[in-house]
C-alpha cells in the first residue's frame, strides 16, 4: 500500500493544479444540483480531510479541488479505493448516473424494431478530461466518461442494440492521432454511455489530447456489427455526441 501513496499523492497533485476532474453536474439539469447522489458531496471538506490522513499528505487545495468537482456517488467511490490507485482509476471510468426521472423510452411511438442501421444522437453538457501522471512520471492516464440522454434514428420501439457486444468501432472525429483508442459503450431508453481510460507513454500526449478534443469538441464514432438481445444485427450503431 505504501507503494501506491506517492502514485495517488503525484496523481491529485496533478487533479488539483490542472482542475481537470471530469465535471459530476454536467448530467444534471440546470437547477437540480442539490445534494444527492448527483449532487455534490456532503460534508465533503470533513470526508477528504480524514482520507488525507489515512492514506497521502493531501494538501487543502487538493481536497478543495475534489470537492468542488466530485458528486455524492464519486465521491463515495473514491472512499471506497482512496489506497488502491487501480480501483481510484475507475472511479472516473463510471458514467455519473442520469437524472431524467426514470426508464422510461423516449416517444418512440411506430418505431422500427430491429433496424440494421442507428444513428444515436446525445448532448452530453460541459465536462472536461481527467488526467492522471503515474507516480515515477512516464505514463499518463486519461480518463472520461459520459451518459447524456439519447434519441434515435430511425426511432426504436422497444429492443436497443447491444452496443456492448459491438465487434469493433471506428472514431470518425476528433483525430485521434497516435492514441490507440479503447472504450467502453452501454445503451438503454435513458442514457448512451461511453468511458475510456487512455494511457500515454511520456513525452507522447496523443491520448490527452484526444480526450481534451472529445471533452471539447464531441465524439462520432461508428460501431460495427452490433448484436440485438433478442437476435438480429444492425451493421453499423453511429454515436454522434457533443457538448
């Protein structure tokens, strides 16, 4: 455990200068940031102090910096891993929960039922990247995950495709340059959800920049040869988010 200290001390150090924690209320609507699991952390300065002392040196702007950007859920996730630095990762590799009420599907009234091709559309608010330096500084993680609330072409009555099980992807834009791009893709009526966590060996930054870049710009990405529950393939899932 000691090991991982100086990772996760080098890791929010870095949080804390560069204010890139990916930003929990980006999914919440205007005016329902109130406490919750959505909501920011309670008593969170009290939280953060008591970690700092069971496991890093945490200085009071970085409990500052946590505090300002993490929800209730993250917030109770970092607690959870704060000395385990793999588990601390995937604390931001987990699409914030949506707050739009419920399950139920989008008016898809007459939709088609298994159409070989989708066009999912979301817009996902502001967020930003988080980047992460490992402790002895030659790799740097990157991390972001969105779950904005979507609408289909043509629409769906009731089967989604199984995006999880898509047999691969291409990133349409933004470029990714020499960043080799892995994600992971989760769909229901209430949210289309993608998280990746990139790693670039120094001095290469490709990975940071492309998350910066999606953060920014938005994603296209097309997923090929996506199975449906219940039988049938859709050739081709295209995900078109943006800010």
């Amino acid at each position: 455990m000691s090991a991982i200290r100086p990772m996760l001390a080098a890791g929010l150090f870095l949080l804390a200068c560069s204010s890139t924690i990916t930003d929990p209320n980006s999914l919440v609507p205007e005016g329902e940031n109130e406490p919750g699991k959505t909501g920011p952390a309670v008593d969170c300065a009290v939280r953060c102090e008591n970690l700092s002392k069971q496991c890093s040196d945490l200085s009071a702007a970085s409990c500052k910096t946590l505090c300002d950007s993490l929800s209730e859920s993250k917030f109770e996730c970092v607690e959870n891993a704060w000395c385990d630095f793999a588990a601390f990762k995937r604390c931001f590799e987990t699409p914030e929960p949506v707050r739009d009420g419920g399950s139920n599907p989008p008016a898809n009234d007459g939709g088609t039922t298994k159409p070989p091709e989708v066009t999912i559309t979301a817009h996902f608010g502001s967020v930003k990247a988080t980047h992460l330096m490992s402790s002895d500084k030659t790799k740097l993680y990157s991390s972001l995950s969105v779950a904005p609330k979507p609408t289909f072409s043509p629409a769906l009555s009731f089967e989604f495709p199984n995006v999880t099980k898509a047999e691969s992807f291409t990133v349409t834009s933004p470029s990714k340059g020499s960043c080799n791009v892995q994600a992971s893709f989760t769909l229901s009526s209430s949210q289309i959800g993608v998280s990746m966590t990139l790693t670039d060996v120094l001095p290469s930054a490709a990975c940071a920049t492309f998350t910066d870049a999606v953060a920014s710009k938005g994603l296209n990405v097309t997923l090929h040869n996506v199975p449906y529950p219940n039988g049938g393939v859709a050739s081709k899932v295209i995900i078109n988010l943006s800010p």
